[in-house]
C-alpha cells in the first residue's frame, strides 16, 4: 500500500469517529421522544437540568404544602369550609323548617287500611350540628317509623329520610306544592295549611316509586297521602293517615307566646329550662336536648335577637 493511500485511509478512519462522537462540522442529531402509541397517551415532558454543584450557591428552598381544608357534607351533601358561612347556612335550614314546627307534638293517627299511627315530632339539632331537622318517631307506623326532615340549601328542597315499619329506608325530595298559609278558623285563630310533596329519590331504572304528601290542615290535624307507582306507571294511592293533635293546641305567630317564647326555635316553649340563674322555654325534647348540651351558645343568640327586636 502507497504511502498516500494509507494517509487517506487513516483520515476516512479519523472523520468516521469523530461523526460518530460529532465531530467533523457535522451537527449533533438531537433525540426525539418516542411517538405515543394511543391517542390517550402523550410523551413525559423532558427533565430539567440539574445544576452543577456550587459552594457560593445556596441550597434550593424547600416547598411547603398548604394546609387541608376539609369540607364538612351534610346528609344532602351540603359543604362549607367558612365557619361564618356554615352558621349562616344552619340558621337558613332552621328558617326554612321553622313553618313546619306546627308538627311538634304528639299525635294519634288513623288510616283507611285501620293502620294506628302514634307519630312525635321533635327537633333535633345534636345529632348533626351542620344539619337541624325536624324528627318523626312513631312505634306503630306502618309507613314512617322513624323520619328525619330538613332542607337542602343548595337545591332550596326538603328532604325527607324515612325508615318504615319493615326497616326499609327510603329518602324522599320536594317542595310545597300548595304554600303555608294561616287562615281565619271558627274561633277566628290563625290555622295553619300547606302541603308538602316528597317523591322517593331512585334510580331510573326502579322497579317503583313511592311519595309522600304532608297536609296541614288546621293546628290540630295533618294528614299523609301516601302513594306508590310501578315501573312507568302513574302514582296510585296507597293510603291515607290521618291525625289529630295529643293535648294543647300550638299557637301560630311567633309574637303570640309573650314569655313562652322557645328560645331555640322561637316556637311555643312547654318545657322550662334554667342557666346561670335565669329561667328560659323550650318547645321540646329536642330544643331542650340542645340547650342542655350548650346553654351559652343559645342564651347569647336568643339575647341577641332581643336587642334586635327592641326598637331604638
């Protein structure tokens, strides 16, 4: 072999490894990401440079994570993460029911199926402080055993969560399809009437329905269409309960109870309770149950009401 031959060789050897490591005025190829398979699936994002070492720089800051803020949902699935906003929304629930607290009390109720019915209404602001309600409990009810009745704010609703007599549990959703009203009566006292329609919340699919009709008639007396429809049927009455008052007759307005104003509820106070040496009213069981777990809390809002009321 020639003495030029071998230089050239040599050279072609020399230029081939330095394209290969990318030289010879050749550019770099740069490596592209792997094309996604699915139309579902995207290339990672390239990662960033790492810094060199450096003594003179300081060590990257350390990121800390917010807190959680938990969200507290009601039955209705009702959140709120302000405290303000939450006793706003707990005062709404309790103004909204506040009309139907005409059913607190006893009762004795009776069915065209000679169904005996012995319903008390209570309210009930302990179990779910987030969430008052009005609460049903009746031994023998065939069709409402237990019932806890409150409002959704969010869907301005009530909603009404049922346990029959055979322990199956049903929630049921609506609004006044005829609105409260207090008319004259024979003794010309305010009555009050209303009714409220409930539908049982299924799925679509559901092999029935049932629904629930609450009608005020009078101080005294309530009664409850009860109604079922099948498949894609119309609704047909199932029975009808009706029930008359155990004992006093509540009043009506909320000026009427002077001193036996309940200071929970703002209803007629029947049962006297007692803190820091002063003596209040409360409508129930329920209001009685809730103050006697935080007496302060209450005195300082029925206080507070009464500076309002008080005119300037």
């Amino acid at each position: 072999m020639s003495r030029r031959i071998l230089l050239r060789t040599v050279a072609n050897w020399s230029c081939a490894g330095l394209l290969l490591f990318g030289g010879c005025g050749q550019p770099t190829p740069t490596p592209t990401a792997p094309q996604a398979e699915s139309a579902g699936e995207q290339a990672a994002p390239a990662a960033e440079p790492v810094a060199a070492a450096d003594d003179n720089v300081p060590p990257p800051s350390r990121r800390h994570a917010a807190p959680v803020k938990l969200n507290l949902t009601s039955a209705g699935g009702e959140a709120s993460a302000d405290p303000v906003d939450e006793a706003a929304r707990v005062d709404s629930v309790m103004a909204a029911l506040r009309p139907l607290q005409i059913l607190l009390g006893r009762w004795n109720g009776t069915s065209r199926k000679a169904v005996l019915d012995q319903p008390e209404w209570v309210w009930d602001l302990t179990t779910d402080r987030r969430q008052p309600a009005l609460v049903l409990t009746s031994d023998k009810g065939i069709y409402i055993h237990e019932g806890r009745l409150t409002f959704l704010t969010a869907s301005q609703e009530y909603e009404f969560s049922v346990k029959d007599g055979e322990g199956n549990r049903r929630v049921y959703r609506g609004v006044f399809s005829r609105p409260v009203q207090d008319v004259p009566g024979d003794d010309q006292k305010p009555q009050r009437t209303y009714k409220l329609l409930l539908t049982e919340v299924v799925p679509q699919d559901a092999p029935e329905q049932w629904q629930l009709a609450i009608g005020q008639q009078e101080n005294n007396r309530y009664i409850v269409e009860v109604d079922r429809k099948r498949g894609s049927g119309r609704f047909q009455r199932v029975d009808t309960v009706n029930t008359q008052r155990e004992g006093t007759s509540f009043a009506i307005s909320d000026t009427d109870y002077g001193d036996k104003t309940c200071l929970i509820s703002q209803g007629l106070g029947t049962i006297s309770v007692s803190y820091a040496g002063k003596s209040y009213w409360v409508c129930c069981t329920g209001c009685k149950a809730a103050f006697e777990e935080d007496p302060k809390k209450w005195v300082a809002k029925w206080e507070e009401m009464q500076k309002k009321m008080k005119p300037d």
